[in-house]
C-alpha cells in the first residue's frame, strides 16, 4: 500500500531540519501569499491571501490516524504543502485535534507572512514548533526574493514576526535563505541578522538554493560562505547541508516510489507535475523523493529545460548554470 490512499499526507520523508518528517499537505498546489523566486515548486505569476478552508479536517484527522497505527512513529508531524499553511482557517482547529490525538511533536512551515493577524498567531498557539521565514533585511530584497502579494509590506510581516515569536510558548527556528548576489553580501546579511535580534527566534536555520528554482536567476551561496556569513548572526544557528538527509531515505514507502520514478523518467523526461499525476502519488512525496534521487545522481534535471527530470545516460552529472 503506498500513498495514492491518502490525499493529504505524505511520508515520513527525511528532513535536515526534523528528522523523520510525517508531512500534512493544507493547501493546493502554489496557493501561497508569495511567489518566491527559488520556489521549488515553480512559479504561476499570482498570489493569494484570503484565508479559507482549503483542507478537510476530518479526513486529515482519518488519515492521521490510520497513518500512525500503520508505522513507527515519525520524529515530528509538520504542517506544510504545496504554498502556505496558514492561508487554511481551519488551521487552528486541526492542530488542537491533532494534539489531542498523538504525542508526537508538532511543527507547522509557514512563510511567516501572515503571523501578523491576531488569528493566524491564535491558531498556531498549540504548535510545539513553528519555523517561518525571513529571506531578507529591508523592503527592496523582500520585493526581489520573495515577490509578496501586494497587500503584505515587509515592515508587518517583520512585526509580525517579532510578536509572534514574544507570545509563543513553543520554539520559534527561523529560516533564513540567502541568495547569491541578491542578499548574500554582508551589509544585507548584517541587515537580516539586526532583525533576527528583534525577533530572537530559538536558532536560526541558514539555507540557500540547492534544487531548481521557479527562475534561472535565483542562485545559491557555496555551503562554505553559508557559514562564514553565520558568524554575522548571534546566538543559535545551523548551517543547512546540501547533504542528502540522514536516515530513512528509503524506509517507509519510499523506495518503491523511488523505483516508480525511474521507471517514468527513463520513458521521457517529465515534471514534478506529471510525475504526480502520471504515478498518483502526493505532489511533495514526489518533490522529496527527486531530491533524493538527484542527490544520488540517478535522476538529473534535463540541461536547458527547466523543471523537466530525467534518467541520466550511465556518466552524466547534473551541472548548474549558477557562478
Ligand atoms: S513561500 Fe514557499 S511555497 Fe510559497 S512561493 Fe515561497 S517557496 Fe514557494
């Protein structure tokens, strides 16, 4: 049995960041209140903000249930999917009714855009863990990075960082992506690591562009300037590897899927799209099971057709245009 019986979770799927992640998927496909330029999920030219109930409780609750009766227990169940988890009113009910049911941790990804509304900051209260996003120091590179809707400014996303992080009983880890020759100087890392005093989340997770962005030109930083710009920030903070992550890369269902994907692959070359539709598997399972086999080198990105995946002839390696 794989994951084609479930229609919102996907996984456990290994994380750097939460170890053996059992993902929740709130929202469809890009439905998200940025339209960032390294989005892995690519880009649709629009943005959303209205809050409604995207996902059926219920049936989360159904599957969550028959899911952890099926399998060892998962390090931590992550709210996130395809856009943003908090466009979701039903977010904070759910959450409740999942702490209700398991003891396992639970950590909602969110891009923090939103954590200004009062309600948004309610619903995620029973959280365990959140980790938003901060991708940028001052409005400019927040118009460039992150490519908002037009009615979040970056002065209220800030706040509303700062006073979610100050009200929260759970740990608050804070992403921060740099992108080559859009933040990753050192008056702009300065300008990020000012806020992050501000807002003084637990640690800070430093990360960069390590899969195909939604554009050519978002590019990421060697793993080693990573951390030399990690000296700039005070108090906790990790360095995300481009290392596969470790662990549980094949347990579960994944192997099989992992075969699956080939299989398609090796017919002709194919997005995350229609390897989703073409298998009938979750569209994040797909998106991490391809990072785990372009990590490995058995599935490259096609030179000179963004988004497309293929089964590499036997001496190929993916090479990236970004330097
Ligand atoms: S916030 Fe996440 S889902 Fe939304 S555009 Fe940015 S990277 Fe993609």
């Amino acid at each position: 049995m794989g994951t084609t019986t479930y229609t919102y979770l996907y996984g456990p799927v290994p994380s750097h960041r939460l170890g053996r992640s059992l993902g929740i998927d709130l929202v469809p496909y890009k439905i998200c209140s940025y339209d960032c330029i390294y989005c892995q999920l690519g880009s649709i030219g629009s943005t959303i903000v209205t809050r409604k109930k995207y996902a059926d409780n219920d049936r989360i609750l159904e599957e969550l249930q028959r899911k952890l009766s099926d399998h060892s227990q998962p390090d931590f169940i992550s709210l996130a999917g395809s856009g943003e988890p908090t466009l979701h009113s039903g977010i904070g009910e759910l959450i409740r009714r999942i702490k209700m049911l398991t003891t396992v941790p639970l950590a909602v990804l969110t891009n923090g855009s939103l954590l200004w509304l009062p309600e948004v900051q309610e619903d995620l209260m029973a959280a365990d863990l959140v980790l938003p996003s901060l991708d940028a120091g001052d409005p400019t590179t927040f118009q460039q990075a992150n490519r908002p809707d037009s009615s979040i400014s970056f002065d209220q996303m800030v706040q509303g960082l700062i006073d979610f992080t100050g009200r929260f009983a759970g740990e608050v880890w804070l992403e921060v992506l740099l992108l080559a020759g859009i933040s990753d100087d050192e008056p702009s890392v300065r300008r990020i690591a000012k806020l992050v005093e501000r807002i003084k989340p637990a640690r800070v997770q430093l990360n960069t562009v390590y899969r195909p962005p939604a554009e050519s030109f978002a590019c990421g930083v060697t793993h080693g300037q990573l951390c030399h710009l990690s000296s700039l920030f005070s108090g906790l903070v990790d360095c995300i590897s481009d290392a596969p992550a470790p662990a549980a890369a094949t347990e579960s269902t994944g192997l099989s899927h992992q075969d699956e994907i080939i299989a398609f692959a090796r017919r002709r070359p194919c997005t995350i799209h229609d390897l989703s539709t073409g298998l009938n598997l979750h569209l994040n399972d797909v998106l991490k099971q391809v990072r785990l086999l372009t990590d490995s080198g058995s599935l490259i990105e096609i030179a000179g057709k963004r988004g497309y995946f293929g089964v590499p002839p036997a001496v190929d390696i993916l090479t990236k245009s970004c330097n």
